[in-house]
C-alpha cells in the first residue's frame, strides 16, 4: 500500500510539473504577444463580433492571463445589431475570457465567458403589451445562438453591477433595478440562470431568482425550474407594475417562496409558501395572508390545494385550515367529477378578494353576500351531464347567511348540521340570533333568537315530502312551536300544507312589521300598522290546512283559522278617533273576516264592553264599531275633542271644561280604502252636568238633555240648565253662516251679585239691580282657509240695572241703556278679542292674551263720541274720542278703591281726548286736548288749551330717580268752584323728583309770570332746592320742603321760606290779582311758613309761620268797600278812606308814608301782627291783632298818632286807666319812641277782608287787640 501511495505522489508531480511547464510556456507567448495588440484591433474586433453574435465596439483594450485563461477585457464597450445597427449594450468594460482546452486542444478560438461590468439596460412596455430590450422587440435581442449541430454553445455570462430601467406606458419616470450579480451559465447539461436583485423602495428590499433546465432529457420531457424568493415586497408596489392585468394590490408587505415547473407551455405544478401582513385588495379591508399553496395540473384534471392556510383580520384569525379542491376531465376537458374539501371557511372573507373576480362575478357574490363558517365541507358531484346527476354534501354551518335578493329570501346567522343527497335529506337547525329577510313578503327583517328543530325531506319519482315536528322559532317577541308537512307533487301541482301553530305575542306593536306586506292590500296593511300601537297576545293558534292555490279557502276547500287573546292592547282604529287602551280582546280572522264582540276597552276615559268590531271582507275592508261607553261629561270632551265630533264644534271644545256624569253611543262606519269617508252618529246625555268656557269665568250648571251629533248637523232634546244662579233654556243647532257650524243660543237674566261674584268684574258697590239679557255662544266651522274663533253675542238694554260709575259711564237703573257686544276666543287658545257698543257713544274693542296659563290684557281701543273706532296698532289701551266731563279724581278714587288694584293705568298705552270740562287735582280745565303717550321709561303728557299748554314727562317707577318734568309754555290753574275739597294723605316718600318750567304760571287770576321749581328726593320726601318766580315788577325765589312727619294728622308736613322783592307795587298787587291800595316802587316781604301735609289749595287753616313785610315811601290809595280782592294782612289799606273823611285837613295833601312795616305771627291759620306800621310825614299808624287767612277777617286795632305841627282832633272818649299805659307800651314797641300825650285816635277794624269795617275806638280796644295778637300780656 506505501509502495502505490509512492507511485500516485510521483505521477501526480510529473503530471502537474508537465501543466506549469506548458502554461509558463504559453504565458510568455502571451506576454510577448501584448506589444502588439493594436496592430490586431480591428482583427480582435472581427473575432470578438463573430464570436459574441453583435458587432463590438470599444475604445480601449488589454489583456491580461486570469486563472481560468487570457482574457480580453474591453473599455467603453458597445455592442450593436448587425442587421439594424442599433446598440444593444454599452459597458464601462466588457471582459472576455478564451477557452483555453479549446485552444490548446482544438486550436479553435473560442469563448466561454463575458462579463459584463456597469452597465444599464432599459426595459419597455409598450401600451399593445409588448416587451422591449433596448429598443427593440425582446425575442429579437440575441437571436438563436445554436451550434451546427443544434447544440448550445457552452458559455457562461456574467453581469456586473447591472442597472435595469424599466419603463411602462404612463410613466413619468422609469423604476431601477440594481443587479449586483447575474450569472447565465449553458454546458451540455443544463441551462442555468441565477440573479440577485436590489429592489426600488416601492416594489420592496430584495429578490433572488434561479431557473434550471436539464438538456439531458428528451426535448418533450423538459422542462423549467424556476424558484423565487423575495423578502420584504410590496404588494402594493408590484401591482402597480400591471405585469398581470389591471387588477391589482392596494397594499401588503411580506416573504414569498415560489417553485414553479413549467413544460410545453403551460404550468405542470407550482407551490408556494407566502407570509404577507396587511394585504389590501379592497378599500379599507385589511388582512394577513399564510399558508402553503400546491397546484398540480395533469392531463385528465388538476388539483388545488392550500395548507396551514390562515386569514388575519383585525377582529378575527382562520385557524390553521385546509382547503382541498379536485376535478377530474375527460379527453375533451368536459368536467366528470368534482370533489370539494374545507376543514374551515369564512364566508364573510369572501368580500377580500373580489378584485381579482370578474365584474359578473363580483355581481354575484356581492348579491349574495355569503356569511359565517363552514366547517368539515365535504361535497362530491358526479354524472354533472346526466338528467339525474348524483351527489353528496355534508357540513356544519355556524352563523351562515345569504342576503335576499328579489323573490329569494335572505337570512343571517343560521347555524346547524346539513346533510343531502339525491334521495333526500335532512337539516338540523341549531340556530341562536338567526335573522330571516324575506322582502318579497316582509317589510323588515325577523330577528329570531333561537330556532331549533329537524326538517326531513324524501324524494320520490312522485313527490317530495317535507315533515317537521315541533321546529320551534322565539325572539323577545314572538315564540311559536308549529308541526308542518308539505307535499310537493312532482307533475307541479299546487303544494298541499298541513300546518297547526301556537304561538304568543308579547309586544303588538313590536310585531306588526311581522306583518306580510306584500300578500295584503296596502289600506289594510297601513291600517294595521296604525291600528296596533301595543299590547300583547298571550295565547294564539293558527290552523292552515289544503292546498295553497285555493287559499284563503273561499269555497271550503281547506280551512285557516286564526284565534287570539289580546291583552292591554291600544288600539287606533282610525288616526281621527282617540285610541282605545287597556282593551282585553279576543280577536278571530275566519279566511277573510275579522271581528270581535267579546272585549273591554276605555277611550279618553270612558268605559266601552262588548262593542261590535268587524271588518267583513278584508280584500274590501269597511271597519265597522258599535259601541256604548259610559264616562263623564269631561271623559266625553275629552273623546270628543280627538275625534271628528270636534269639527262639529270648529276644533273649540279644547276651550270648554265640564263636569258630571254622561254616557254616548257611537256607530263608526270607516271605509279603509278611503278612510277619510267615514259616518258617525253619536248621542250624549248628560246628568246634571257642569259646563263652562275657559276664560269665561262663570259654568252653566244643572245641564240635563240628549245632544245628537253627525259628521254635518247637531241637534238637542230637552237641554237646559242654569247660568249666572238663573235658569235657562238652551238650544243647540246647525248654524246657516258659512263661518259657524253650530250655535247655542239662550235667554236669562242676571243679577248685579251674579255680574260681581259670578263675572268677577270688579263693580261691587258700583252696579245694582238686575236685567234681562239674550246670549249666543257661535262654534265656528272647521276646515276654514282663515279659521273664525268661539264667538259669545251678548245683547241686553241693562234695563232695571244701575251703574254707580263717574261721567260719562254712569247710569241709573231705570234708565235704560241698550249695550251690545261680543267675545271672541281667537284660534290657538292664546288671544281674545272682545268689540261692542253703547248707547252713551262709548265704544271699546280689546283683545287679551295668554300667558302662564294667565289672561293679561293686550291691546285695544276705548272710544268716546260718534267718531268710528278704529282698531290699536300696538299693544296696551288706546283712548279716543271726544267727551263733555271727566272727573279725574273721581276716576283715581274709583282705582285706589276696594281690595285689588285694578291696573288699568298699567295698561293704557295712549290717550287722545277733547274734553269740554276736565276737573284734574284741584283745577276746572274747559275745552282742553290731552293726549298721553308711552315712552321708552315715561308717560309723555301733552296739553292744549286756553289755561294749559305744555308737556309733561311722568316716570313709570317713582321709586327711580327720574323727575317728572314739567315744561309748560302757560300753565295757570283756574282752582275748581264746583268739586268739592277732600284732604288727601299722599306719601311724598313715594313721588319722583319733579322738575317745573313754565313761561307763564298763575294760580287762578293771580299771575307769577315765569316759574321754575326743582325738587329733589330727600330722606323723607322731597325738598325744593330752587323755587323761583319772576315777573316784570317782583321776584319771589325760595326753598322748601315736604317730607314725612309721622306726628301729624296728614302725615306729612310742608315748609318753605322765601322772598318776594317788588319795584313796582300797584302793578305787583294787580298782577296777584289784589285791588292796588299801596303806590310804591319799593317792597320785600320774607316768609317762613309751613303747613299740615303736602302742596295743596286748602292749607290757611292749619298755615303756621312768620311774615314779614316793608314798603318804601310812597302813597296809600283810597278803596271802595267791595271794590274787590285786598292784601289780606295789610289792613292798614282800609284805612284812608275813613281817615279822609274824619282828618280831611290833616290828610288834605294825601296818604303818603315813608316806611310801611309789619311782622305777622301765623299759628293753625291765624295772623297776628304787634308792630304793622306806618309812618309818614302826617302821622304815624300802627296795626296790632288778628287777621283770619282762612277765614278771610279782621279783628285788628289801629291807633293813629300825628307827628310834629298836627293835632289831630279828639274822635272817640279819653279813657284813662291800664288799657291807655297798654297802648302807650304798645305803641312804642312799634315806633321804637314815646307815643305823644296828645293827639293820637283809635280805630277797629273788622269784617271781611273783602268789605272791612272801620269804626272809632279807644285805647281799651287798642290794647284789648294788642293782648290777642300777645303784644302785651293779658289783664285781668
């Protein structure tokens, strides 16, 4: 064994040092051969074109010795068609290598690789579909390159770094391929092809590719191997490449593993194992996608098969299934048998796929929208061409379903065991939550929660038998249990059923959608689905026996019958009728007639038992009632205000409530197809019954009668009752005015206690008496394009009826005063108008509205005078018209009366009058226009008249800080001589600020000329911070003050203090309406008064405060006794006539004085003065005693004392004693110096200040005065 090992070492080395020598050899031929390539460039050319099959091209050569021999490597290398000269490749290099056996052996000049390095190669589809290899077609790129003997050259082509540029139509760029290595390799063996490829981003990350053909087997037993493997790809990308039509991939990425045979044209057998996440291939649907796939095609069929095979979606996962399919042909391809398995199938999963079905095919499946699981399907089909082909079929179904789809029924969730074949078979119903849509015959769909039961089917040449016993079908509505037998005869004649059902029903109106639709008359149909609002069935039978062509059984020759208990059922029987409810019912359909007369119901209240119900013939369905209800009157308007018996009324028994028991009948006949033409009668009795008007306060009691009413009349028997606690007769009739359907007309009287507690209006104390009075209560006709309200006509001459009410609404009873008028309750509820007239020119036309179930007045308009009314354009109370008297107080006294306040002035919106004589707080205003207006936050108050003329702004809310502003141009208050005076016990607390402007102001003749008054809100009342009257001749300007003063009687009290200056006062005491008795040009007066409760025109008697007076020099004016008005406090004017009569020669020169002066003390009325003076150049004059302001008198004493160089003559005794020590004290407290012992007289003075009385006197009563007024103290 060494010694061979030996030999084998030294033959190895001979051999190999033999290969080096011939190599070393040929090396240095090679080397030597270098130089002298360009001299052989464009030999090498012709070689290099002969041997590749293209003309070569290049710029540059070398050559080099590789391993496997010399190689030929080529620099910027083109290689073109021979026959059209267009370039196929253009390489960075192109290395070629010669076969060295060939040459050293065969002396032939062979190659037996070219690699190709950097180079790009484009790739194009044409829009006819064909490919293209750089620029031309791709079975022309290098032609047949067979040697002579048929065989392929062996050689081996190598690319290096290859880019790929594929460009399809529409493209605006073209997709790269990078081919890092490809190798095409042919011996005599085989044909090889191995590529690594580097995909776009969107096409994925990488693919290999390999494909093998043996050469060894005969050329009809070849065949190619192809296997690809790709990593990462991207579905979406790939199918938008379209290399397989234009249904495509929307998206998915993933590994695939496919191994291909292919031979003579067609696939022999291919697999495949893929691992694909997120697969789109409709919108919106998302799957994974696994399994291996197995396809094996033979000439007498093919086989398809898929294992591990497993769908993802995101709420469910198949589980790891098998799917087997197989078909066997004969030699014409016409299919013999076919054999179907799946361990799982989900149906619903079908609806990924429809993309790659053809658009029939996507039709059909998506009409049948298949659902749910298959499992362990097994189904064979043989003799598929034969008349009675045979078959076998078994699977367990879970949730399946198919969707209707014209006559063919649908349903979902169905789930059992099925079992067929052409004898017969049989199916196990299993099913939970299984809906059944049958729209041929059903609006909806039946929701059946569970349905469980065995149908068996038989075949005969005859018939086919169909028998189930017991299949029982509930849901939360219905549960029934039905034993059927169908036979169906094989010639096609009519089925014969044999079906008996109980059933029960708990929600009717949840049922009725159970109704079949499409087998009834639509009016029927609807009336049905109306009718039934709720209530259930516990017990229901259905028997249906006989042949179904003869159904419903006309002729008796089968027989359906249905019977059921309905209990609580709300039944409306027609959309105009109130619902009957809480009805116990039993119900029979016999084939075409349904009724029921044993029942018990309640209608709005009323009890109806035993009505007659039928609908005789339900092809031509007439619903026909008979009833008797009992109830009460209010049950009975409740029933007839939902029902067609309102439009008697005109829709308005809404507006009436009543009370008391009653019972009605009511015979019904409605026609279904044309329901609208239904007949009614109905009679209502009433037992003493009660019956009013909503917003009408007083009820018609007592009512006892029979009223009939149709569709079209009303009549009534024997009606009557009491209205106002008097009787009446009450008839009720069918109205001829187009605008009322029915009238109520009575007759009564009523009394003033009635009109008080009964009407609620509020006259107590102000109307007496009673009067007859005729009435008529107008329903209007429904159906009116602009609808008429609930009118009540009132008539009545208010003869025997009192109205103690002021100008000019007042009457006495037996004058008679006919008044006609109406009240209109207004559609909708929510207005009433109410328009009439009197015989004293009063007019009114109001209107109320509702709101929180309260009247409130709206709108209307009061009319005073012959003028015609005319109706309010905005809401509130329009007073118009002309009248003769308007006692404003006695309006105010009227409002402020009783318990409630009325509100009326809350309501007038406007006033608009001439009044010929207006007596207003205080004042007798003749011929004066007032009109009132609202504003945003005040009441606008215009006045025009002879004494008035001007506006006033009064606030709604005293208790804001508005003022009540005056702006008058004249305002002179004449005073009132006919009212009488009342003293008022206002709050001055509750007044507004009050501004007063007036360019012309009197106080009855006495003129003020321009006043203006502001008075602001103080603690307690009002207080006047400017108080200013100013004329040509005098000023007064003042403060003053009202406020609360809980001590005094009125309850408040009132003060002022002012001045008053004058520069001329003849012409001032004849503009205050005095008779002039003073000629000076120079007056002042100061008071400080106050008084017992607010501004008012009788205050003298309870005046306390000062006056204080002063006159420049001037001249005292004789008056006439009666000649007229003089200044009351100054008495001193009474004086001159009677002085020139009994001083002539003293006083012969005149009355002149230098100062007049005075104070006067006012206590509750009274004046007293101590110190009212005079003096002049003749004498001196003073005045002390008591001066009545509201009583109007004097009760004064005058002494009159003469000065230096007169001696006035001794009128009256000397009388000596206290009373004269008085005067003299007296005296000189006024003067401020001795009374002189001589020449001095005394006067009185007394009466009225209008005719004052002037009489001699003494000191006595010169001191006795002194001593009233408190000048001195008493004597005894």
């Amino acid at each position: 064994m060494k010694a061979f090992l030996q030999r084998l070492f030294k033959f190895a080395a001979y051999t190999a040092a033999g290969v080096v020598i011939m190599l070393a050899i040929a090396v240095g031929l090679f080397r030597l051969f270098l130089p002298r390539l360009p001299q052989y460039q464009e030999d090498i050319k012709d070689w290099a074109s002969a041997a590749i099959g293209m003309e070569v091209e290049f710029s540059g050569m070398d050559a080099r010795w590789g391993l496997s021999g010399p190689e030929l490597e080529f620099y910027d290398a083109e290689l073109y068609r021979a026959s059209t000269q267009t370039r196929v490749i253009a390489a960075d290099r192109v290395r070629v290598s010669v076969a060295l056996t060939r040459l050293l052996f065969e002396e032939e000049l062979a190659i037996d690789r070219i690699v190709v390095s950097e180079t790009s190669i484009e790739v194009r589809q044409l829009d006819d579909g064909r490919w293209w290899v750089q620029g031309a077609p791709a079975d022309e790129l290098l032609g047949k390159r067979t040697g002579g003997d048929g065989r392929l050259p062996e050689i081996e082509v190598i690319g290096e770094d290859v880019e790929i540029l594929l460009l399809q139509p529409g493209d605006a760029r073209p997709r790269y391929f990078a081919l890092p290595g490809v190798t095409v390799s042919i011996d005599e063996n085989r044909i090889a092809f191995d590529a690594d490829v580097r995909l776009p981003d969107e096409l994925g990350r990488q693919l290999s590719a390999s494909a093998t053909q043996l050469l060894t087997l005969p050329q009809e037993a070849r065949q190619w191997n192809v296997i690809i493997e790709a990593d990462d790809i991207n579905l979406g990308g790939w199918s938008d490449l379209r290399l397989a039509g234009d249904r495509g991939v929307l998206s998915g990425t993933g590994d695939v593993a496919l191994s291909v045979s292919y031979a003579r044209g067609r696939v022999r057998n291919a697999s495949a194992d893929v691992d694909f996440a997120n697969v789109e291939l409709e919108q919106g649907e998302l799957f994974d996608l696994g399994g291996r796939f197995e396809l094996n095609v033979a000439d007498d069929g093919w086989l398809i098969a898929a294992e591990r095979f497993q769908i993802t979606r995101a709420d469910r996962q198949w589980p790891e299934a098998s799917l087997r399919a197989e078909v066997s042909t004969d030699d014409d391809g016409q299919l013999l048998m076919m054999d179907v398995r799946a361990s799982y199938l989900d149906l619903q999963d079908a609806g990924l796929f429809m993309s790659v079905l053809g658009a029939e095919q996507q039709q059909q499946v998506a009409t049948l929208g298949p659902s749910g699981v298959v499992r362990d399907l097994i189904a064979t089909v043989s003799d598929i061409d034969s008349e009675s082909p045979r078959f076998d079929v078994a699977a367990r179904l879970e949730n399946c379903g198919m969707a209707a789809d014209g006559k063919r029924p649908g349903v979902r969730g169905f789930s059992g065991v099925v079992r067929a074949n052409r004898l017969g078979g049989s199916v196990e119903i299993r099913s939970a939550d299984m809906i059944v849509d049958a729209p041929e015959f059903l609006s909806e769909p039946i929701d059946i929660v569970s349905a469980e039961g065995i149908v068996i089917w038989r075949s005969t040449d005859r018939s086919t038998t169909v028998v189930s016993d017991s299949i029982r079908l509930r849901n939360d509505i219905f549960d029934s249990q039905s034993n059927v037998q169908v036979i169906i005869d094989a010639e096609g004649s009519s089925p014969v059923v044999d079906l008996d059902s109980t059933w029960s029903v708990s929600n009717v109106a949840a049922m009725k959608r159970y109704i079949p639709q499409k087998i009834i008359k639509p009016k029927l149909y609807d009336w049905l689905q109306m009718a039934l609002v709720k209530g259930s069935i516990p017990t229901g039978t259905t028997s249906l026996n006989g042949p179904l062509d003869k159904f419903p059984y006309d002729d008796g020759d089968g027989r359906f019958l249905v019977e059921a208990a309905v209990r609580n059922l709300t039944f409306k029987y027609h959309p105009r009728w109130p619902a009957a409810v809480q009805s116990d019912m039993d119900v029979v359909l016999d084939k075409m007639r349904l009724y029921s007369v044993r029942n018990r119901s309640f209608s709005a209240g009323n009890q109806t038992v035993d009505a007659k119900i039928e609908i005789a013939e339900l092809r031509d369905p007439v619903l026909t009632i008979g009833a008797f209800s009992t109830g009460t009157l209010e049950t009975i308007r409740s029933f007839s205000a939902q029902s067609p018996i309102a439009d008697v009324f005109g829709g308005q028994l809404d507006r009436i409530s009543v009370s008391g028991e009653a019972s009605y009948t009511l015979d019904l006949k409605v026609p279904l197809k044309n329901s609208k033409q239904f007949e009614f009668t109905s009679r209502v009795r009433s037992n003493n019954g009660t019956i009013a008007l909503k917003g009408f306060k007083p009820p018609l009691t007592d009512l006892i009668g029979e009223v009939t009413i149709t569709r079209d009349t009303i009549s009534s028997a024997s009606l009557g009752g009491r209205f106002l606690g008097e009787e009446v007769a009450i008839d009720l009739a069918t109205s001829d005015d187009p605008q009322f359907s029915v009238i109520a007309s009575t007759a009564g009287s009523v009394t003033s206690g009635a009109i008080v507690a009964d009407l609620g209006l509020p006259l107590q104390g102000l109307i007496s008496g009673f009067t007859n009075y005729e009435a008529r209560i107008l329903f209007p006709r429904g159906k009116q394009a602009t609808p008429s309200p609930l009118t009540i006509q009132i008539d009545s001459e208010l003869d025997g009826l009192g109205l103690d009410l002021p100008e000019p609404v007042g009457k006495p009873a037996a004058t008679p005063m006919q008044i006609s008028g109406d009240i209109r309750f207004l559609p909708g509820g929510k207005k009433i108008e109410s328009a009439g007239v009197a015989d004293n020119d009063i007019a009114w036309q109001v209107g109320f509205r509702r709101s929180n179930d309260a009247w409130d007045f709206d709108r209307g308009v009061l009319a005073l005078g012959s003028d015609p009314i005319q109706p309010a354009e905005t809401r509130g109370l329009h007073i118009r018209g002309t009248t003769s008297t308007v006692r404003l107080d006695d309006w105010l006294n009227l409002s402020r009366s009783g318990d409630r306040e009325i509100g009326t002035a809350d309501r007038i919106r406007s006033i608009d009058l001439v009044i010929a004589d207006l007596f207003a707080i205080g004042q007798h205003l003749e011929g004066h226009h007032v009109r009132v207006d609202r504003s945003a936050r005040d009441w606008l108050v215009q006045v025009d008249g002879d004494n008035v003329v001007g506006s006033l702004f009064v606030p709604y809310d005293f208790t804001s800080e508005r003022a009540m502003v005056l702006e008058m141009t004249r305002l002179q208050l004449p005073g009132d001589e006919e009212s009488p005076d009342e003293v008022s016990k206002p709050d001055p607390r509750k007044l507004p600020p009050i501004t007063l402007t007036a360019e012309e102001f009197a106080l009855g003749d006495r003129q003020l000329g321009a006043v203006e008054l502001r008075l602001v809100r103080v603690e307690g009342g009002l207080e006047a911070t400017t108080m200013t009257t100013t004329d040509d001749t005098f000023e007064i300007s003042g403060t003053g003050r009202w406020v609360v003063d809980e001590s005094d009687p009125l309850g408040s009290r009132t003060s002022t203090t002012a001045t008053l200056t004058s520069t001329n006062v003849m012409q001032t005491m004849s503009r205050l309406n005095f008779t002039p008795g003073i000629a000076s040009d120079q007056m002042s007066a100061s008071v400080n008064l106050s008084w017992s409760g607010g501004p008012r025109a009788d205050f003298l008697d309870v005046l306390d405060g000062e006056v204080s007076v002063q006159f420049g020099n001037g001249q005292l004016e004789e008056v006439e006794p009666g000649a007229g008005r003089i200044f009351g406090l100054m008495s001193i004017v009474a004086l001159p006539r009677r002085l020139s009569l009994d001083f002539r020669d003293v006083f012969s020169k005149g009355f002149g004085f230098d100062k007049i002066a005075g104070t006067f003390r006012i206590v509750d009325g009274e004046s007293y003065t101590c110190d009212l003076s005079l003096e002049g150049p003749a004498a001196d004059i003073g005045i002390v005693g008591r001066t009545g302001l509201a009583t109007r008198d004097y009760d004064q004493a005058a002494i009159i004392s003469a000065n230096f160089g007169n001696t006035l003559p001794i009128v009256g005794a000397v009388v000596a004693g206290p009373q004269v020590a008085a005067a003299l004290l007296i005296f000189s407290q006024i003067f401020k110096k001795p009374l002189q012992e001589v020449g001095q007289v005394y006067y009185g003075i007394s009466g009225s200040w209008d005719e004052p009385v002037v009489d001699s006197t003494n000191a006595a009563t010169f001191a006795s005065r002194g001593e009233l007024a408190g000048c001195v103290p008493a004597t005894d």
